[in-house]
C-alpha cells in the first residue's frame, strides 16, 4: 500500500496550485536546544543531487499538530522561534521550492489549534525557508525519520502546546520537549517533583503540573474511597492514527479509521452509564506514541485499559475475533508473537522522535507489570471473548498473550482486542458496516460490566445492573 496516496481529508499535498510568499523573518530569535536547532542527516551538497519533495501531509490534533515533508533523499534542516508575533521558521536546506511546497500554504485548516497561517518561498539559491504563524506558544521537535515501509526519508515538524492539553502534557512545564521531563523524571533528575511528591498529604495524587511521574509509575495513584465510588475510568485506545494507517484492507479501509469509530460508539454507551466515563487516548486522525497511550492511561487512573484494533493476516481466509493479554514469559503461540511484533513497530511507522524517547520509560512500564495484574487482564480478556463470541466467529477461543508495548499499563487490566481481519474482504465488509460496529461496541461494554460486576472495585456496584 502506498501510504502517499492518502484521502484527500489527510490533507496530503500532490500538487501545484497555491503561490510561494517570500517572507522574512524580523522580531527576537530563539534559537532552540535540546530538540535541536539543527536537524542534520547524510547529504550530498550538489544541488543536482537535491533531495526532492515526495508529499507533504498535516495532522492537526489537540495534542498537538504534526507536519511531514516526505523526501526522496536525506535532507537538512534548521529551525528557530520568534516572538512578536510567534512564529516558526523552518530552512530547507538544499531543497527547491516545488508545487508540494507551494500548496502547504492552503492545507492549514482554519480550527488548527497552533498554526494561523504559513508561508513558503525561496530565502536562498539553494535553501527554502518556511515561516508558521503561531496560535499560541509551542514546544517544536524537529527530526526526521529513515525510510520504512512505503514511506521514503520524512523530516517531521511536531508543534506541542507549552501549556498542557492533555494528562501527559500536564506534567511538562514551559518549553520544554515533550517526554523530556518524563525521562528526566524517571531517571531520578527532578528533585522538585519529588520534593512535591514527598508533601502530598496520604491518598492524594500531587498536582498535574508538578507532581512527580518517578512516583506515579513507582505506586498505582489510589483515588480516595468517595471518588472510586462515584466513577470508573475505563481508557479506550484506538489503534495506529495519523502517520500509521495500520492494516488497509483489500478494498482500501484503513485500520485506523474503523477502530476509531468503534471506540467512539463504545465511549458513547460508556458515557450514559452511571458510575462510569470513557477516556480515549487519541480522539481523531493523528499519531500517538506507544509509550505516550500508557502513559495517558496512567494518568487518568484507568480501572481498565482497552486497546482496539482489526489487523490484517498473510492470508485473506482468516477470519474471527480474538482478545490478546500482555506477557512477561513469551508469547502463547508463533501468532500470538507476530501480532505483537508488528503492533510494536508502529513507533516506527508513526514516526517517534529518538531524541525525547528513552528505553528506560518502557523498561520501568514493563517491570511494573506485575502477575497480578496480567492475571486480571486474562479475566477480562475471558468476558470480553464470551460477548464478542456471539456476534461473531472467534479466531482463539481463549485469551492469548504477548508482549505488546501498548499493554504495559502497570496495575491496569489491559488488553487488545482485534475486531475482525481487515484483510479478509467478506470481514472488511462487515468493519465498515453501522450494524457491526454497533454490535462489536455492545458486547465490549457487555463484557466490561461482566468483568467489573465480577470483580466490583471497591464500594462501586452500580455497573452489575445497568
């Protein structure tokens, strides 16, 4: 599949149509370090070796607004804040300015959260400059990404917001990268969030600005008895977004589409109940690190994290449902393996920034996952198979496991549900329809209150019977 030819609502940009504006750049720069002010792979400085724009595609978010230059060579790129008014200005270095370019001036959509407006032209021979009109304050990362996939060399633009949108953004404080303070955190280098973290009172989790995520991984925060009583926070992730489609089926369904609309259905049946409410870790077409959906799951104290999918096999006969667990002794079958294998490469389809990622997050998720914890993930996985069981065929009548990145929630039951095979046609069909999508929703809220009116946390009785 090429991944260039995206639906026109991705915003993919394949031809010549608006004029490049020369601009300046007048007012105060910052230069940037850390997520670097230089972005610097191997290049050759001929221009009759110029790396050429393949495509150019925008993801606005609430998280965050994400551009791609998809490139035929490597490329170099420099990047600097300035103020009055804000904006972004991006040198192209060794680039021509091209039609794809061009167009990028009309592809900004008006409801972006961060960018009012961009501007394109030619600043020298050989470099194009481009400048971003600014919404609001950002925290840039610009890095680029080798080939993988259809994909060709991408230098990637991913503008976060300084102020928080989201949990995990709570935790960062002014211009700094996102995750950075994470890792930093992790590492044991934040003695003020410990400081905080070592006031808070007994039972109560410290705030979302200052509270330290060393600790939060550490123990499980436990919201005081009123709360667990008044609410459940079940954490729905649809899989793939943005960069990453995910499986596409044989009559050109993206796998990231589908699943978001089963967890909206899902998030809708969940939100009428008492007691209870959805979170979703992507709520639209953009990219969501691995690392980053755990992590949100962590931070909005998730009782359950369920994680939706419908991927593709080798073979277009297979068919059915299946429910997959995480697992720390190996996989349950060579199946089981491959699935997890290649979920965990959507880092790298998706397109992460090295820079701000640190093995150690991963590495404290997964030795946080504790036997019990997996145990109770097999006890949903178990309810969810039963209700799934009757509105379609199962894959695998029992819950099977792996060691899927997305599933090291510690002391969340989680698991990853695969709705369907996109790639078998009749099964494709059937992803895209209302009907199906209806009842998929209904039996995975089924089996969620089976799971909970089995194992009621604490005080909460109020799911057995609605």
């Amino acid at each position: 599949m090429d991944h260039r030819n995206l639906p026109p609502r991705h915003r993919a940009v394949t031809s010549a149509q608006a004029s490049a504006v020369s601009v300046a750049a007048p007012g105060r720069r910052r230069l940037l370090a850390a997520a670097g002010g230089l972005v610097v792979v191997p290049w050759l400085p001929s221009l009759a070796h110029a790396a050429g724009i393949v495509a150019v595609r925008t993801w606005p978010a609430v998280d965050y607004t994400r551009v791609t230059l998809e490139v035929d060579a490597a490329l170099k790129a420099e990047h600097f804040l300035l103020d009055n008014p804000m904006r972004l200005v991006v040198d192209l270095d060794g680039v021509e300015l091209s039609g794809q370019l061009r167009n990028l001036v009309s592809k900004i959509e008006p409801d972006d959260p961060y960018i009012a407006n961009v501007r394109v032209g030619q600043f020298q021979p050989d470099v194009v400059r481009m400048v971003f009109d600014l919404k609001q304050n950002i925290a840039p990362q610009v890095f680029t990404l080798k080939p993988i996939a259809e994909y060709q060399h991408r230098l990637v633009l991913d503008l976060y917001p300084t102020q928080a949108q989201d949990p995990l953004m709570a935790l960062l404080g002014p211009d700094e990268d996102p995750l950075a303070r994470v890792i930093e955190q992790l590492r044991g280098n934040d003695p003020a969030a410990d400081r905080t973290a070592r006031r808070a009172p007994s039972g109560e989790t410290p705030s979302a600005g200052s509270g330290s995520v060393q600790a939060t991984l550490r123990a499980h925060p436990t919201p005081s008895p009123e709360r667990r009583r008044r609410e459940l926070v079940v954490v729905l992730d649809a899989g793939h977004g943005g960069e990453d489609p995910g499986a596409v089926g044989p009559g050109g369904t993206y796998e990231k589409d589908i699943v978001l609309q089963i967890v909206r259905r899902v998030k809708e049946r969940i939100d009428r109940m008492p007691g209870v409410r959805a979170v979703l870790t992507r709520d639209g077409d953009y990219f969501v690190p691995l690392n980053t959906r755990v992590l949100k799951a962590r931070q909005a104290q998730g009782d359950l994290f369920i994680s939706i999918h419908a991927d593709a096999a080798p073979r277009r006969s297979a068919n059915g449902a299946s429910i997959y667990a995480l697992s720390d002794r190996g996989a349950s079958s060579t199946t089981a393996k491959w699935l997890a294998q290649k979920e965990n490469s959507a880092d790298l389809i998706g397109g992460i920034n090295i820079g701000t990622q640190d093995q150690l997050i991963a590495k404290v998720l997964l030795d946080l996952s504790t036997t019990a914890q997996i145990n109770d993930s097999i006890k949903v996985g178990g309810h969810l198979l039963r209700e799934i069981g009757r509105i379609n065929r199962l894959h695998k009548k029992q819950v099977e496991q792996a060691n899927f990145a997305v599933l090291r929630t510690p002391d969340i039951p989680s698991v990853l549900v695969e709705t369907a095979f996109l790639s078998n046609p009749e099964e494709e069909r059937k992803l895209r329809t209302s009907q199906y999508q209806n009842q998929m929703a209904d039996a995975i809220v089924a089996g969620m209150q089976n799971y909970f009116a089995a194992n009621p946390p604490l005080a909460n009785t109020n799911l057995a019977s609605n």
